[in-house]
C-alpha cells in the first residue's frame, strides 16, 4: 500500500470498480459496495451519472451513510422520481436501455457466471435439492446481467468463492463461453469486469474466459492465481493498477459518511 495513504482491500475494490463507471452513463447498482462504488463515481468523476436502484427510484443521491437496501429512506434523498421494480427492471434494464450495472457475487467462474443462491458440493444438476448453504438469492441481478449493456462484478477474492464453474448459475454471465449470450438471445452484453480484492479480471475477446488484467499494489500475480479455482492466464499487457489518490479517498468516505464498508 502506498506509504502516506491507508485504505482497506474493500474501499480499493469499490474506488476501481467505480473508475469503470462513465459520465452521463445510465447505471443501476445492487445493495452495498456496489452501490458504494457507483455512488463514489457519480461524486468523484461521474457528476452526470443517471443512477436508479432495482426499486425504481431514479436520480438519488444518498446522505448520511449508505442504504441498508433498496428500501431504505436514504436512498430516497433528493430523488427524481419513485417508480417501481417493474419500470427498473422490466423497461429500463430489459429493454438494453441500461448502459452498466454492478452486482456482487458468493461465487463466480471463469466465464463470469454468478452464483447468490447456494453453496452445494457439487453440480446440482436437473433436479434442484437443497443447498449445504442457502444464500439471499439473485434478487435484481438476474436482470442486470441479461439486460444491461455491460455489467461489473464486485467479489472478496477468496479460492471459495472463483469455481471453475459455479454450482447453481444465479445470474448469467458467458454461460460456456465463445457466442454463448448471443445464441440464447440475450439483450445484454454480459460481464465487462470481475473487480475483486486483489486485482481486475477481464474477458477474452473470443473465448470470454476471464483472464488477469491487473493486481493492485499490495497483491501480485502470484497471490491472486492462488486464490483462483481455475487455471487463471494472465493477459499480456496485465499490470498493476493505480492507488487510489488523496480525492478518489476522500470521495468514496464522503459517500460511505458511517464507513460502514472501510474494514481491513
């Protein structure tokens, strides 16, 4: 880490996967350090960002701390219009209107395939039976990642959570891999980004196999194979990728005020 600023895994994570966010961009965020890291870059570089929650409530800008879920009044503030998951989800993600979306992960494979169901110990198959570990479920990000032009996934890099291919698929990412999305239709463009605790994985062009794009400054390539289930190749113009700067910091903390998120 850099010597005159301290930050946690997390708030890198969040400040790298915000930096992938666009001016004027159409986004939808899940629940909490995706909506950190969206937030942060409506308030860092991002000041024309149309935000909206899986809720249906458009043009928020959240104060006093972040939202416990898409319920909560502080999502409310300063809102443009209340509408409802409907119009979220079922006009403006599902349509393609949705330029970006961030979603989290309990675990993801290797052609950004998402599983927040369930943790089995294997494959469930055809026939679905109950899980070793029930999780809360896609929610909206089924939607989010059939949709919207490209969405980002946030996800503690632990070996458990990267499988060569998750157990129950939640929310689709290149299902296979190749032209997959593509031969079932899919309005959206799948996963741009994995962003995770240690560093950045991108899709091959072709195969969409998730491959390393980037380690930040206190991980290295080293750790983060060791902390993949698959055999993880490293792109060629892999590299480390910048620290956060004094503002992208001051940025994210002002958006997260209860720093709720900043753990080590």
């Amino acid at each position: 880490m850099s010597e005159t600023l301290d930050y946690s895994r997390q708030e890198m994570m969040a400040i790298a996967t915000g930096r992938e966010v666009k001016d004027g961009e159409l986004a939808i965020f899940g629940v909490g350090l995706s909506m950190l890291a969206g937030y942060f870059a409506q308030a860092n570089h991002a000041p024309h960002l149309r935000t909206m929650t899986e809720g249906g409530v458009y043009g928020a800008t959240p104060v006093g701390g972040l939202p416990w879920g898409i319920e909560c009044n502080r999502i409310s503030t300063n809102a443009t219009s209340f509408t409802s998951a409907i119009d979220a989800l079922g006009f403006l993600v599902a349509s393609g209107r949705c330029d970006v979306g961030v979603i989290g992960a309990a675990q993801v494979d290797k052609f950004g395939n998402v599983n927040t169901t369930g943790i089995w110990d294997d494959e469930i198959g055809p026939h679905y039976r109950p899980p070793k570990i029930r999780l809360p479920g896609a929610g909206g990000a089924n939607d989010i990642a059939c949709g919207a032009k490209r969405f980002i996934i946030m996800v503690t890099h632990e070996p458990k959570r990267f499988a060569e291919k998750v157990t129950y698929l939640s929310s689709p990412g290149y299902l296979d891999g190749g032209n997959a999305r593509e031969r079932f239709g899919f309005v959206g463009g799948g996963p741009s980004a994995i962003i995770t605790t240690l560093g950045i994985l991108r899709p091959d062009p072709e195969t969409k196999e998730f491959q390393l794009d980037g380690w930040f400054a206190f991980s290295s390539v080293d750790e983060i194979k060791a902390h993949t289930g698959w055999d993880l190749k490293v792109s060629p113009a892999a590299r480390m990728i910048a620290e956060p700067t004094a503002t992208e910091l001051a940025n994210l903390r002002k958006v997260d005020e209860t720093g709720a998120l900043r753990k080590h």
